[in-house]
C-alpha cells in the first residue's frame, strides 16, 4: 500500500502529511507532529490514555486511522490551553493534585473537557460515568472527580 | 525542631510537576527522539518448560531493514541479571523457563518491522513437563526449574524463612479458643497505564540507558554485568515515569540489558516499548501466597499464640523474592501483641511467571490472612472486631510479634483505629448493617437481594529497607549564585510526588520558597547509589538524606548571618513577596512583620558575599536508618508506620456481585510533608488495594496467563472506586526528615483484608481468597447453603 497524502487541523493549525493507509492518528500525532502529549498506553483501546477531542467529542486516537479524520478538528492536551492560560479542567487538576504520575492525565483531561461541553453542572456520579473509560492507576480517581466538579463552577468550565 | 513555625513542609503546596503534566510537556521515555533511533522487540518463549533446540532467524534476518537479531551468544559478560540471584537470564541459553522468557531480540528500522521480524523467527523446541502449584513443585519427583540448584535453592524450594519466639506449643495449651484456617490472596499484575520502556544510546564504549524505572543503579549494575563493563562507563538517567508500583523495580534491568547490548554493538540509539501483552506476560507480578494462619486465645480476647506458613509461588526466577519473603515473614502475625509466635515461609520456583516487587511487597498477603483470622476470631468469641483489635494491638514499649521492641514507635495505631471507627461511625454501621441484612433474610420483596458490610483492617509497616543493614541513601545540594537551590539524589518520581516532597524538605532545610528548589533526574553518574525508590523510603531515607545535604550546603549562608546579626543561631523568615530573611533564631518576628524588623539579612545578599568569599555551597548528605542497636541486637525495621482501614460494602446475594461504597482511611504518616500529596497516596493506594480484594484476578494455565490485556484483567474503574476519606494521623518518628515516615505502601496494605471483612460481615461467612470477585462471592454463598 502506498503513502496517503491528508491534511490535518491539529490544534488549530493546519499539517499535510503523507503516510500509510493503515497509519493511526496517534502514531501521526507522535511521531509526525512530535505532539507527544497524546500518550501511548496500549494502542488497542483499553486504558484511554490516547484520547483526543474530534470535532469537540473523545475518541481514542490509537483506533482512529488518520485519513478517517481528514479535515476534521482535532484538539490534543497541547492545544487545550488558551493562549498560554489553562483550560479551567488543567487549573483544577493542578490545584486538586488530580495527577500522580500523569500518564492518564492528558486523555483524561479532554474526556472531562468535552464531558462539560455537553453537560456543564454535572454529579460526581455524571462525572465518574463520563471517564469511566479513562482507566488512572495512581489516584483512585476521588481527586479527578472533585476537580471536574471544581472546574464545572468555574465560568467557561464548559469551554472546549 | 524547637516549635518554631515550618516555612514551607507541611503545607499542601501545588506539585512541582503538574504544569508538565496537564499541558503534555512532561517528557516520558517514549517521548524521547534520537536521529538514527533503532527499535527492538523480543522473541518471547511459546513453553512455560522447554529445553531450545535451535532459534532459526534468516527469514527475519532477510526482512529489509530488519538491522540484526541478538539472542544469548551475542552477550559479551554475564548472560544473566538478578538482585538477589543472578537466575534470569538475559536471552534464554538452552531452556526456557516460562513464557516470558526472551528467546531472541529483532531489532529494526521501525516499529512495524520488528513486529513482523519477530513472528518470522522460529524456533525449535524439546517440551518438558512443567510445574505449575508450589506445593506440587515441593515434592520429590516434581520437575526442577533450577536443576543444578546453585541459587541456593534445595530442589525448587529457593528459600526457606522462619523464627519462633516463646513456646507457641504451651501457647495453644493454654488458649480457650483457636481458629485456623487456610488464606489464598493471589496474583496482582501493576498494570501501570505506561508500560515499561527505555531507550539506549551508544559510542561503542560508553553506555547511556534513559528509562522509566524505579531503581536506576539495579539497571546500571545489570547493564555494566551483561556487556562486561565497569560502571563508570555507564550512566542510567531516568525520565518521567507512567506509574510503577513496584513493577519497575527490577523489571527494567533485563529490559535495559538488551537495549544497551543492541546500542553497544551497532552504536545507534535503540528504543524498546513494550506492548501492553509483552508487559503482562513478562513482568513481576505481586506474589501468590497459601497461608495456614493457627491463632489462639483466651475466653476474654487475648491472643496468646500464632501459627503461620506460607507457602509461596516465586515463578521462574528470584527477582526480589527472597526479600517479599523477609517482610512477609516478620508482617504474617500483624500487629499484635502475641507472647507465643512461630512463622515459617517457603518461596518456591515454579514455571509460572515470575513474582516480585508489588507495593505493599508481601504486606497485603499476609495482612489478608491475619486480619481475615482477627475477624473469625471476634465472630467465635462474640466480639467486636475492633474491640477485639484494640485489646491486643502492639503499642510503644511492647514487644512486636517478631519481638521486635517498639522502643521509639507505636503510638499511632491506637489513634489509626479510633478515628478511623470514630468517621466511619463503625458502632452505628455494624449495626444498622446487621439489622437491615436480618430484615433482608426475612424479606421476600424488592428487587434486589442485598447485605451491607463493614469491615476493617489494621496494620503495621516496616518503613523502608529492614536491617540488620541499615538503610542508606546520598543526596547533594548546591546554592547557586542566584540562590536557587539544585538537588540531586538516587531517589525517582514515579508519580507520587517525590520530587515535590523532596523539594519541601530541602527548601526547609536552605529556608526558602518552594519555587527555589529544583530536584533533578536521577542519573547515576552524578550521585552515589542512594538505593532503591522502594519500600516507602524516599521521603523517610533519602528525604533525610536531602535534608543534611541542604543543611550543610547552607551553612556558611547561616554563619555569615550569625556573624552580621552576632548571634549563635538563626533561622529564616520568608516575607509576604516571597523573599527570604535570616533573623536570629529566638526573634519574635512573623512573616507579615518583617519588613518593620531590624535584624534581619537578605538570603540573596548573603549567597553573593557568600560567593565573593569563595566558600563552598555545595553538600552532600548521606544518612543510614538506626537498625543496628548498641548491645550487638538489630531492629527488623528502625520503625513502624501504622494504619487502620474501614471499607463498606454492598453485596448482591444472587449474582454474589460487591459493591464498595465507602472507605475510611487512616494512615500514620510521621509529619505530612505535604497533606495533598499523603491524601493522593492514600487514596491511590486503597482502591489499588480495593481492586486486588474485589476484582484483580490473573488467570493462569499451566504457566500461560490467559487475560494479559486490560479488557481481561480488570482494574478499578472510576464506577468501581468509591468515595474515600483518607485521615493523617502523625506520629512524629526520630529519624525521618521533620518527623516523617513512608506513605507508598502502607496506603493499600490494609484495604485488601478491610473490604473482604466488610464482605464476611455482610454475607455472614468469610471469603478466603481475592479477589471477592462475583463469581468467588456466589460460589462461598452457594457452598454455604
């Protein structure tokens, strides 16, 4: 199979690249855009830790082939704060200590970050369905949940 | 310290690492690129017991871009890595021993080619039988995994562990009452959300290994064995790491070996990632224990006598196990005052995967079983369990079950279990619980079949290394010209927070704010071996370390301000814009107030004429724990940290499904050095605890693990954790920097025992093996019946 020349608009800007069909968005992310903030934990969809923002919705980059998105919007944990000031999710997570070692923290994020674009005054039950998909080993999520509730009070907590 | 107010330890300061962490700055092993960077993959065994006839490699070989393929003749020093042991080998030579044996390595222009490369090589084998159930593998005739035994071990017994103190036979004599029963706590895969990786560099003399490991000279010394080189031309520098647990103890010393001999040779940077599969086929798993735990008492409670074996499965290699065994040993009668004790422990090979290094290290195991015995203890005798508990702890001054004195420890298990029962409202909530269940026996309406139970469990924890060796750790400090503090020590961030409580203790230490301080990387070509990141130890050990470093680096800064100031002592005062002050020691002087105080030197001031004299502002701490006592005697541990953990459950008596609803937490810390961060390990560690109790099950046959996958292998979810309330409790010890003891792992040792009690209180029959998981619940219930 030969290479497939896509153009992407990862965090605003927008990349041409020319890869294999079969090629996943999160091996373009990594290793074509150097966006190394979008992690690799188990490239079969199980732990979370690759999601990114579609057109605003979490998808699991490590089971999205890259031409599927073409021309789509693609938000990835470095394009999440706004000119240099943190979405109001990052803020809470910083000032809850919603992170240990941080690996799950960027899929996490953008799961909570589109969870309160849909639904911006959420339960803690809400929020602990909304990342059930996210798996964290480290924290027993308690930190990540009240952070979401944190950010959800915040105004543009629902900012995407 | 002398009740003067801490500047900066204490406090719940923000982590020095979350802005990279939640913009995807911080830089991870996978993350690292290096031009020309290789990859590699290994061949795994496809036998749990094989011997290897020939390893046919040419169609791989012939890929394009596939660059080479090592296996063991390729190894120029020791084919062979081990803490304890050297019994794993780098690449398998003539047998394999499990499936997680590497048989071969590819390594290759891309990731895609090496896993095309590796499934072209071939190989032949001669199938052995295996042995697969450590009571088994203890018998004359089972197959051997060691034949030649020059591991120390006596057939596949690798190791026999065991003491006794008083007369535990007159013990029983005496007792009124005794249980004994048989505890199966089993496997637990770390199923951290990075898998293990690293990326070798080389010139063809010197090595440079990056990695995501917890113990950076284990991989420096097991890189300098494999390739026949010192040390010194060796350096392991460690990047941010996803998470460990124990699983990155050891584990990355055979993963780094194989990367450094491909960069060795072929003098590219060679990159190793493993797949979620290779990651739980080949890794340490916590170890699988057969526990007969005999305890006896009198009519009114008190324990009089314990009887424990364990029988353990080590898997195909030693890694740590001979020091599990250890801890086991002197943890498997708990925290108990109990005069009469006998332990004995065998960890023995089998051709299951290999066990080690899991948080908690033998702890959770051994809790399981006596904290499961205290409950069936208090049902037979018609106590409360927390009565029965607190009529029999081991407090400051008494004698340990292992007889160790608890000369300078052991008041904070009292005060664990008090206020643990106290927020729980356990007297209220055991019971309503029993009331409820006895309507819910008597109930044939509603929908749902449900019991409610409370449980708890209480532990013990033997901070850091045990002796008779002390415990020791370096760490340097250097006051640059700006005074912004840099320190260096062997100790890794795993995720818990050790660079932000290290740069508290040395901010401290130096007097100033916590923005001053920056911790580096390990490398192991700056500091001395500082130890493992185990145990709990790096803010007791090389804290305290970094403690002393600081206080030296900052000496001559603190004998200029007592010349200026013409005092003997001082201390410092950071003021309301962040500037830090000297004053003398016994001024009366708040912060707020400082700007109106005389006597006062500015820290930046004295840093510069610091410089233009020419004085060092660099020190090296260095601190070993008191395990050796002056009388010849030594402290199995120098202390004890202590906790007491309620957890509550709801459980569906048709589908024999648990639900945790709550757990109370309450740890003995020392002094929180920063209470957000103890809150972080304490709640992680308990529902890591939880799901080793509920639902954590590796599933293995005949040495294959059948659910190596994060589908199959189940972790707590954000569904399956409940709401936490984790309490502090801070009994200052002597040693540790500002008081402080371990964390780590002492938060899930006690959560395991905690829910299956809540468990046995709600279905009203004990459930002995982990994890209670719906199908193990429904067959305890239906055997019951």
């Amino acid at each position: 199979m030969g290479d497939r020349s896509i153009k992407l608009i990862v965090n605003g800007y927008s990349y041409n690249v020319s890869v294999p069909a079969e090629t996943t968005l999160l091996e373009v992310l990594r290793e074509e855009l150097q966006l190394t903030g979008t992690k690799f934990g188990c490239d079969t969809g199980e732990c979370g830790a690759c999601t990114v923002l579609i057109d605003g919705r979490p998808f699991r980059s490590c089971m999205t082939l890259a031409v599927e998105v073409e021309g789509k919007r693609i938000t990835t944990i470095e394009g999440l704060a706004n000119g240099g000031e943190l979405h109001p999710v990052q803020k809470k997570f910083v000032e809850l200590q919603a992170i240990q070692c941080g690996f799950c923290s960027p899929g996490m994020i953008l799961t909570a970050v589109a969870f309160l674009g849909e639904n911006p005054k959420p339960t803690r039950q809400e929020v602990r369905r909304a990342i059930s998909g996210n798996i964290c080993r480290c924290t027993g999520y308690q930190k990540i949940v009240e952070a979401v509730i944190a950010a959800s009070k915040i105004n543009g907590g629902g900012r995407k | 310290m002398t009740g003067e107010e801490l500047l900066v330890v204490g406090k719940p300061l923000r982590r020095v690492d979350a802005l990279d962490k939640v913009t995807g700055q911080g830089i991870y092993t996978g993350d690292l690129k290096f031009p020309d960077m290789l990859h590699a993959k290994v061949k795994r065994s496809e036998h749990a017991h094989a011997r290897i006839l020939r390893i046919e490699t040419s169609e791989a070989e012939s890929l394009p871009g596939v660059i080479r393929i090592f296996t063991s003749k390729d190894v120029p020093g020791e084919n062979n890595v081990g803490v304890i042991v050297p019994d794993q080998p780098v690449f398998a030579e003539d047998t394999v021993r499990h499936y997680g044996d590497a048989v071969a390595m590819v390594v290759a222009e891309s990731e895609d080619l090496v896993r095309k490369a590796v499934d072209l090589i071939k190989v032949d084998y001669d199938v052995m039988p295996g042995v697969f159930d450590p009571e088994e593998a203890m018998l004359p005739n089972s197959p051997l995994v060691h034949p030649d035994g020059k591991y120390g071990n006596e057939g596949n017994v690798l190791s026999k562990m065991g003491y006794e103190k008083g007369d535990v036979e007159k013990g029983f004599r005496d007792a009124d009452i005794i249980v004994e029963e048989e505890y199966r706590p089993g496997y637990q895969e770390h199923a951290f959300i990075e898998t293990e990786r690293c990326i070798a560099t080389s010139d063809g003399r010197n090595v440079t290994v990056y990695g995501s490991l917890q113990c950076p000279f284990y991989v420096r010394d097991a890189v300098a064995g494999a390739l026949g080189i010192p040390r010194a031309r060796i350096r392991i520098i460690q990047t941010a790491i996803g998470g460990a647990f124990g699983g990155k103890e050891d584990v990355p010393s055979e993963l780094c070996a194989r990367a450094a001999l491909a960069a060795y040779i072929l003098r590219r940077p060679v990159r190793k990632i493993r797949s979620r599969e290779d990651s739980i086929v080949m890794h340490t798993k916590r170890h699988p224990m057969i526990i007969r735990h005999r305890l006896g008492a009198t009519r009114e409670g008190e324990l009089v006598a314990a009887r424990v074996e364990i029988i353990s499965d080590q898997g195909a290699y030693c890694s740590v196990g001979k020091y599990v065994q250890k801890r086991a040993m002197v943890h498997a009668c708990g925290a108990y005052d109990i005069p009469n004790s006998k332990v004995d422990t065998s960890f023995v090979y089998t051709n299951n995967i290999l066990t080690g290094a899991f948080r908690g290290f033998g702890g959770p195991q051994v809790a399981v079983a006596s904290e499961l015995q205290m409950d069936e203890l208090a049902r037979r005798l018609g106590m409360d369990p927390l009565k029965l508990r607190l009529k029999n702890i081991v407090e400051k001054g008494g004698i340990t079950a292992k007889g160790q004195n608890l000369d300078n420890c052991g008041k904070g298990l009292r005060e664990c279990i008090e206020k643990a029962a106290n927020v729980s409202q356990w007297d209220e909530k055991r019971d309503a619980y029993e009331k409820f269940n006895e309507k819910m026996k008597h109930s044939s309406t509603g929908t749902l079949n449900i019991r409610k139970g409370i449980g708890m469990s209480s532990i013990m924890y033997g901070v850091a290394l045990g002796g008779p060796t002390p415990d020791s750790a370096t760490s340097t400090c250097q006051i640059t010209e700006d005074g912004s503090v840099i320190i260096t020590t062997g100790g890794t961030e795993m995720g818990q927070g050790a660079k932000t409580v290290l740069s508290q203790i040395a901010a401290e230490a130096v007097g100033v704010p916590l923005h001053y301080v920056t911790i580096l990387d390990a490398d192991t070509s700056i500091v001395q071996n500082s130890g493992p990141s185990v145990a709990s130890r790096i803010t007791p050990v090389i804290g305290e370390a970094t403690r002393r470093g600081a206080k030296e680096a900052v000496s001559e800064i603190s004998n200029l301000a007592c010349k200026l100031l013409g005092v003997n002592r001082v201390r410092s005062v950071i003021a309301p814009d962040g500037t830090p002050f000297s004053v003398p020691a016994d001024a009366m002087v708040k912060k707020a107030d400082i700007d109106k105080f005389p006597d006062k030197v500015d820290y930046h001031e004295l840093v510069r004429s610091c410089y233009g004299e020419a004085k060092l502002l660099l020190g090296v701490g260095f601190c070993s724990t008191p395990t050796l006592l002056e009388n010849g005697e030594y402290r199995d541990y120098y202390t004890y940290s202590f906790a007491c953990h309620i957890a509550e459950v709801e459980v569906d008596m048709d589908t024999g499904r648990v639900m945790v609803k709550k757990l109370t937490c309450a740890n003995d810390v020392g002094k929180a050095i920063n209470p957000q961060t103890v809150e972080g390990q304490i709640e992680g560690g308990a529902v890591q605890g939880m799901g080793y109790g509920l639902m954590e099950e590796l599933v293995t046959l005949n040495g294959r693990i059948l659910n190596p996958s994060l589908v199959d292998y189940h972790i707590p979810t954000s569904l399956d954790a409940p709401q936490i309330t984790p309490l502090i409790i801070e009994e200052h010890d002597s040693f540790g920097p500002y008081g402080a003891k371990g964390i780590g792992e002492p938060s899930l040792i006690p959560t395991p025992a905690a829910v299956l009690n809540a468990v046995g209180h709600a279905i009203g029959l004990a459930v002995r093996k982990t994890p209670a998981s719906p199908e193990n619940v429904w067959r305890a219930i239906r055997d019951h019946r």
